[in-house]
C-alpha cells in the first residue's frame, strides 16, 4: 500500500518537474523514460543493490579464485620472464580498474551536474575510494614487476607517471569530499574535479603509444591476435571480469552507505536502522 | 614441484608480494563497506532513539 | 535556453577547452614527454658529449663482448642505426642479445656511456616450447618498433615500419 502510494507521488512530481522545466514538447520525452527516474529514486536503488550485490560478490570471488589458481599454478612459466610474469595477474586487472572506474566516476561527474542526480553524487563519491585503491594495487604491483624485470622499482616515463597522477586525482576527490560540510556542494566539487581530472586517463592508455616509455605495450586490448599464449590467457581474462565484479560490489555497497547518511531522516531510511539491532 | 612453486623461480619476493598486496585490496574492498555501513546504521538508530 | 541546457553547454565546454589545451601542451613539449632517444636522434641530431641522456634500442645480435670485470661492450640499434655501448656495472636479468634495453649516461666520442642499463620487455607473453618453435621459424625477433624517435616519425622510412610490424 505504502509503496504504491509513494510510487504514484513520485511520478506526479516528475510529471511536474517536467511541465515546469520545459516548454511543451509533446514527443520529447516518451512515458518510458519513467523506469531510470524510478531507478534513480533512492530506495528502489537501494533495494536493488541489496538484491545484486550478492551476486557481484559471489561470482566475482569464484572466478577470483579460479583466476588466481590458473594464474599461479596451471599457467605455464613465460619463455623470458619465468614465474615473474605471474605478477601480470594482479598487476593487469588493477591497471584495468582504476582506468574504468575512473571512466564511471567522470560519467556520474558529468550526470550529477547536469541533471543534479542525487544517485549519481552518490555513485560517484563511492567509487572514489575503490578506485584508488585498485590504482594503489596497480603501482605496487607494478614497482614489484619493475625491480626484477627492468631492474628498477621505478622510473619518471610517461606511463608510470600518468597512472601515478590517476591515484592523486581518486585522492583529489576523496579529499575534496570530506571538505566540505554538505554533501551536495561537495558532491559537485567532486563531480568537476572528476571532468577535469578525465583528461589524464586516455593520456594513461595511450602513453606507451604516443611517446617512448620504459612501459610495453598493451597486451590484450591490441588489434588483431593478443599477444598472450591461450593456457596464459584465460585466467587474465577470468581475473578481469572477477575483478570488475568484485569492485562492482563494493560501488554498490558504498553507494548503499551513502544513501543511508543522505537520506537518515526519510522513514525508509529509518525503517531499515530500526530493524537492525544495536551493537550487533 | 612445492618447492619450486614457492621458489617461483628465484622471484618468490616479488611474486607472491604482488599476491599478498592483491589480496589484501580486495579484502578491502569487502570488509570497509560493511564495517561503514554498520557504523551507519548504528548512528542512525541511536540518534532515532534520542529523539 | 534552460538552466540544465546551459549546465550542458558548460560541460562540454569544459570537457573541449582541457581537451584542446591538452593536444596543444602535449604537442609543445612531445619531446619532454620522451623517456628516452633512439640512436638516430644521437647521430642525426647533434648531442654535446656528456649531455646525460637516456638511450633506447635493442642489443643486436652478436655485438655483446664482455671485458674486464663486469665491463661489457655492445651495440643499440632501432629500427635504422646503430650506437656502440660501453657498461660497467650488473645487468638485469633480461638483458640478452635481440633484447630492448634503455641505458642512462652520456656520449663520448661516438660512444655511449652507460651508467645504468634497464631492460625494456615487449608485451609478448608464451611457454619455453611455443617460444623456441616459433624462433625456429624465425619469429620471436624482438621488435624495433616501440623504440621511436623523440623527433618525430617521419624519420623512420616504410619500409623499416613494415618489417617492424611483421617480427
């Protein structure tokens, strides 16, 4: 009953919001534009992630583990690099992430100027620090690769430095976050830095490309046949996609963080803290 | 075959410090939020109570 | 106009000044952005001696030769020419004739002279077997490709691009 109802007001203030911003255009925008502003509302999000995440957490951690078992026990050894081309399993889905998770954060950046989405604020402030960490696990990893390999832990190429500055922009926006005292002008300081910042990540890709760089290049996202023998391969492929699940979870358990301190003084927010027990 | 899986051909430091430092990021990234969230949680109920 | 139409407008400027102020900077200062020259920009471009630079190439074949102590003499070559090296130190563990290298010092009369060699591994990744079976037929040549000029492509010929691409 009580759902239904709050489901009708909410449609009617759209309705309204959308008569009152805009001069009549009647094809413009179509009724089943109605399912993203319903998705967008805090609690249908809410519940959704709470049905999701799950899911993100339990396939992701399978096919971690089956990634990490090929990576480190059925992958044979690499002709040039022994057994330290393993660290490519940790090191790739890491670089992968903080470049992709960057990518969503500037899109929510973008979304939560533009249309002034509270979901999107949200999104967008939960992904920071995953993002960083993930950005955190790409350099470390990489200076463990670097040392035995090149023969140094680190070097200023364009590559390294580029990724080194994706990890100050992630902290750029945590940062940023946590200044301000209300969390929608600190969402869109946020959200600008993002834009901004966006600049940085196809300098990230592209590095090894456009200059010299002590880095090689790009294994798996090269035209034509990737570089990488097939019994090498699939547990890459396997962690990368675990990977994104992984992190895919913790987006949405944070972004759920988020809504809760928003939205403490909604009734569904209050519901959901009363059924939960004290000191539990 | 143990011993040379552990040895990783010379570059044991390395590889499995990358796993180590892998695993921790992901751990992480499963226990912050719901250690957040319980904080949450509980703020909210407790400051429901004080009213 | 309205106000979230103008927010648009915002954005994309936005999104299109740092875009466009990024070409232009990372045009102006190309070079700066270059971890290392080939040995052509040394021969076709003027470098004062003891200038420290870092050098990037792939140890030819046959040229390594071993002197005294840890002293070890090779030649650097991408894709056109060549510069002979001359190293005092530990190599990394890579290092191998075909294989890329980047060496940090100075040119001495025609010579470079490292004081530090880092390897440079392509992204290619396979088991010992399929390894030596594609060697036999010849194709696990290192590339020279990735070794590019600090000013600018055109110095590298056709030709030179398409052999790189095909070992």
């Amino acid at each position: 009953m009580f759902a239904v109802v709050s489901a009708d007001a909410l449609r009617i203030r759209l309705q309204h919001d959308v008569l009152k911003s805009q001069p009549p255009r009647p094809q413009r925008l179509p009724m089943s534009w109605t399912w993203f502003h319903r998705l967008a509302s805090p609690p249908t999000f809410f519940g959704l992630a709470q049905r999701l995440a799950p899911w993100c957490a339990g396939f992701g951690g399978a096919l971690l583990l089956l990634a990490w078992f090929g990576g480190l026990v059925l992958a044979p050894a690499d002709y040039q690099q022994k057994d330290a081309f393993r660290i490519i399993y940790v090191h790739v889905p890491a670089a992968a992430l903080s470049l992709s998770l960057y990518m969503a954060m500037a899109v929510c950046g973008v979304v939560a100027l533009i249309w002034r989405m509270k979901l999107a604020e949200c999104v967008l402030v939960a992904i920071a620090p995953v993002g960083a960490s993930f950005t955190a696990l790409a350099l470390v990893t990489g200076m463990l690769w670097g040392k035995p390999m090149w023969g140094a832990y680190w070097v200023w190429d364009a590559r390294l430095t580029s990724e080194l500055v994706l990890l100050f922009l992630y902290l750029g926006v945590i940062g940023l976050n946590s200044a301000f005292e209300d969390p929608r002008t600190a969402a869109r300081a946020c959200a600008l830095l993002a834009i901004v910042g966006f600049v940085n990540v196809p300098i990230v890709h592209y590095s090894v490309v456009w200059w010299n760089s002590l880095h090689q290049g790009s294994t798996i996202l090269k035209l034509g046949k990737p570089n990488i023998s097939a019994d090498m391969a699939w547990p890459l492929y396997a962690g990368l996609l675990g990977s994104y699940l992984w992190s895919a979870h913790a987006v949405l358990r944070r972004t759920q963080n988020e809504l809760l301190l928003r939205e403490r003084n909604t009734r569904w927010v209050r519901e959901i803290a009363a059924a939960t027990e004290p000191g539990a | 075959m143990s011993a040379d899986f552990w040895n990783m051909s010379g570059y044991a430091v390395y590889v499995w410090g990358s796993f180590a430092a892998g695993l921790a990021v992901y751990l992480w990234n499963l226990i912050a939020p719901r250690l957040r969230r319980r904080a949450t949680l509980e703020a909210i109920a407790e400051a429901q109570g004080d009213e | 106009m309205n106000k979230r139409q103008k927010r648009m407008a915002a954005v994309a400027a936005l999104v299109v000044g740092i875009g466009v102020a990024a070409v232009f900077g990372f045009t102006a200062f190309r070079k700066n952005m270059m971890y290392f020259y080939t040995p052509t920009d040394l021969i076709d471009h003027k470098v004062s001696d003891n200038a420290q630079l870092r050098l990037g190439g792939l140890v030819v074949a046959g040229s390594v030769h071993r002197g005294d102590g840890l002293q070890v003499d090779f030649t650097l070559a991408d894709c056109q020419k060549s510069l002979p090296v001359r190293y005092d130190g530990i190599l990394p563990d890579l290092f191998k004739e075909g294989q890329g290298i980047v060496a940090t010092g100075h040119l001495q009369h025609g010579v470079f002279i490292a004081d530090q060699v880092l390897a440079k591994h392509d992204e290619n990744y396979m088991p010992p077997d399929l390894a030596k079976s594609l060697k036999a037929q010849g194709g696990t040549m290192h590339s020279c490709a990735p070794f590019k000029s600090a000013y600018g492509d055109s110095t590298m010929p056709a030709q030179a691009q398409a052999q790189a691409a095909h070992s």
